[in-house]
C-alpha cells in the first residue's frame, strides 16, 4: 500500500518513522515533510489547503492511505474531500473535528452528554467577556475559541490581568481563533494526556502520555506547544483510564454518532485529574506533538494497518501491543521560543542515536547540504528505559551529544514522576 503523509513537523517524523517499518507499506510519500522524515518517505511538495492537488496526487501515486498529521487540514475539511473522491483517509471529517477546531463546541457537548469538565461561558465580544469575568474567581482560565497553535490560553492571576488577557485576545493577538472566547472555572490537579483510536464506532484505548507546557524547567514562563512529554503516565493508574473511557471518549464518540457527525481517527483528550476524578480539559483531533514521538517509540504493532482499519469502519476486534518501557522525549527549541525564535542556527546531531535514542525532527531544513534551524520547536530527542528515571538519563545523554548552539531545552522533563520513583 502506497502512503500519503501531510506535514513536516515531529509528530510527522515519528508517524513516518514508525509507518516505514509496517510491511504492509509499499512507498511512504511526505507532504511537505523534513529532513529527517526524508530518510523514511518521498518528501513532494503538495499544499495542504489545495485539495484538488492532493487528490490528483493521490490517485496518480495510488495512494491507498492518507494520514493527516496536523489539525488545520482537518479543521478545513480535507478528509471530506479525499473521501469523496474514493480515498482512504485517517482523520475525521471538518465537522468531527470540531472538537478540536472549537472550543466552544466541545464544552457544549460536553454539556450535553454529561461528560465531567469545567464550568465555562462561552462570549463573542469584549463587552460580554467582561460581564462574564464577575460569575468566576481567580484564578481565570481563558482561551481562544478556535486553532491558535497550542498557544491561545491564558491563565490570569488577577481580575486585571484577566481583562488585558481579553482585550489582547479580542484585539486580534491570536487572529481569528480569538473572535470567541471561552472563560472556564479554574481545575486543579494534575494533567494527563490519554489517546484512543475510534472508527466512530469501535473504540481502542492508544495509551497515555504527560507533557510539559511551560517553556522553563518547574514549569514556569509562558506556555508553548509542549517542551517534552513521556509514555505511559503511572498517574492515569489502569482504574482512572477506565474511568476516562467510560465517563469521557465513550460518551463523545457515541454522542457524535448520534449527532451525524461520526468521529474517525485519534481522539486526544488532555486531561486534568481533579479530587472529583478526571476531568476533559480539551480534545485535539491528531496525534499530539511531542507525546506522539514516544507513543510511536513504545507501539509495536503495524500502524499502517492500524491506521487502514479505522480509515475503513474494521477497527473492531483490533489489539494494539506496545513495548512496556517508558519512553521519553525532550524538545531542543530555537532561542527566543515561543515568542521569535532564531532560525537559520546549525545543528550537528552527532552520535545522539548510538545508544538507541531517536532523534525525531520538529523545525529543521537543510541550507547548502547542512542541517540548520527553521523553527521554534527544532528536534525531539527520545529515549526508552525501564523506569522514568531511566529514559529521562538516555535521553539526556542524547541531548548532550547533539550541537545546536542557538538552541535550549528543558533539563527536567519528566521531574513529577521521577520524583515519585525517587520515592517509592
């Protein structure tokens, strides 16, 4: 089966990594791709948002499977377009992906089907969101209605800072992800990440994963798309994943059915393990980045079939297997991110995989046949071991080997559970 991968960011590079090892794969293509994506698949330059393009090369190259990596194609209906024209896609269609495209939408479903979340308000002007800080207390928890790269959530301490936080958000800061807001209560506890795949019938637990927003070690400074993560989370315990499939995925995907909108692909929901249980604090309609490059490191199973049978409505009956290590991944990020990085900075990765690391490519491009920075977020180097503590050394040994002397990373991602371990 021929393959049609779209995007060129880490998460791509650790789905291409692991689709080129399925022997159900006769060519791997990758749209637009990088360069470390470029040593698995074809890299061609397609545009995502040209769907005609697409689907010509599609059934030119007779691609039997299109995976799309990340949410804007889907939140703009690609998948509905390759369907109708005969083409096997993994992920949902425009409307399905809703859940992640608007904010707003899923809190109202989740309102609907009884699922446990936040109080929320959703408002269309400064005026209204205004009024509707008086119903909550501080912490304030606002957030962009629609796509805003990971990045359009502010939590304000105070009731001024909440009100600038809105006047910038309205004021076109993240664009028009921003024209609605969403003001939530405040959760607190702690945050997990946890993936099912789903045919819009059939529901398969993917595992879980945490990860670290902040851009500081402690988890201080500004948010960013996620500084590093690890799989599994020993906090989502075997009796909380129930619980999360029962009280939160099952309800969505069956709430969906019944809506007309039946959701296809992986259903990622980020959670917040509160007193009262966990809580949805948001779904994404793709693979997470970067807790999909150790999801891809621990799964053995054949993802291209994986992949084929949620595509096709026969993911019924499938079991999924994975490596029962811990697998760890730590972001190397362009200075100044996530605000401006600094791009064109070189990158020599050494001897990084000799100890059976991988280095996953997020931000990088090749200038005169050398390996440069061309984004905020530039690799994702991860490691497997057998305890936290023991993934979290590899892959900082990984680390160590690599230059990139304009870049930064984190130096404790994975603290909260290596703490634990320290103390069990």
């Amino acid at each position: 089966m021929n393959i049609l991968l779209l995007g060129s960011g880490g998460r791509e590079h650790a789905l291409s990594w692991k689709l080129a090892q399925s022997p159900s794969l006769a060519k791997l293509y990758a749209a637009p791709g990088n360069p470390g994506i470029a040593d698995e698949a074809e890299c061609v330059a397609l545009d995502a948002t040209d769907h005609g393009a697409v689907i010509a090369f599609c059934k030119a190259q007779a691609i039997g499977l299109v995976v799309v990596g990340p949410e804007a194609p889907l939140v703009d209906g690609l998948s509905d377009s390759l369907r109708a024209a005969g083409v096997a896609v993994f992920g949902p269609s425009q409307a399905a992906a809703q859940l992640e495209g608007s904010k707003g939408f899923t809190k109202d479903l989740c309102q609907r089907a009884g699922i446990p979340t936040a109080g929320y308000v959703r408002t269309a002007s400064l005026e209204q969101a205004r009024a509707a800080l008086t119903r909550f207390t501080s912490p304030y928890v606002l957030k962009a209605d629609g796509l805003a790269a990971g990045k359009g959530v502010v939590i304000a301490e105070t009731l001024e800072d909440a009100e600038a936080a809105l006047a910038d958000m309205f004021g076109g800061q993240f664009g028009g992800a921003g024209a609605e807001v969403v003001i939530e209560e405040f959760m607190a506890g702690e945050e997990a990440s946890f993936f099912a795949l789903t045919d819009g019938t059939a529901i398969v637990p993917f595992g879980s994963a945490q990860d670290h927003k902040r851009v500081g070690d402690g988890d201080v400074g500004p948010n960013t798309g996620g500084m590093g993560a690890y799989s599994p989370a020993p906090v989502l315990t075997p009796d909380l994943q129930a619980r999360v499939m029962a009280e939160i995925i099952e309800p969505t995907v069956r709430t969906m059915r019944a809506d007309g909108n039946p959701y296809s692909g992986v259903l990622f929901a980020g959670l917040m393990l509160t007193a009262d249980g966990p809580k949805l604090i948001e779904y994404n309609a793709r693979f997470g980045d970067p807790e999909c490059q150790v999801l891809m490191m621990r799964l053995e199973s054949d993802l291209a079939a994986i992949m084929l049978a949620c595509a096709k409505g026969e993911l019924a009956g499938t079991a999924l297997s994975f490596r029962d290590q811990t697998a760890l991944t730590v972001v190397m990020a362009a200075n100044g991110y996530p605000g401006t990085p600094e791009k064109g900075g070189a990158i020599a990765l050494n001897n990084a995989e000799a100890e059976g690391a991988k280095v996953f490519h997020a931000g990088t491009a090749l200038k005169d046949g050398a390996l440069v920075a061309s984004g905020g977020r530039v690799l994702a180097v991860t490691a497997t071991g057998a305890s936290v503590t023991e993934a979290q050394a590899r892959a900082y040994a990984a680390v160590d080997a690599v230059r990139f002397p304009s870049g930064f990373c984190r130096r404790d991602i994975g603290w909260r559970e290596a703490a634990r371990e320290r103390e069990a």
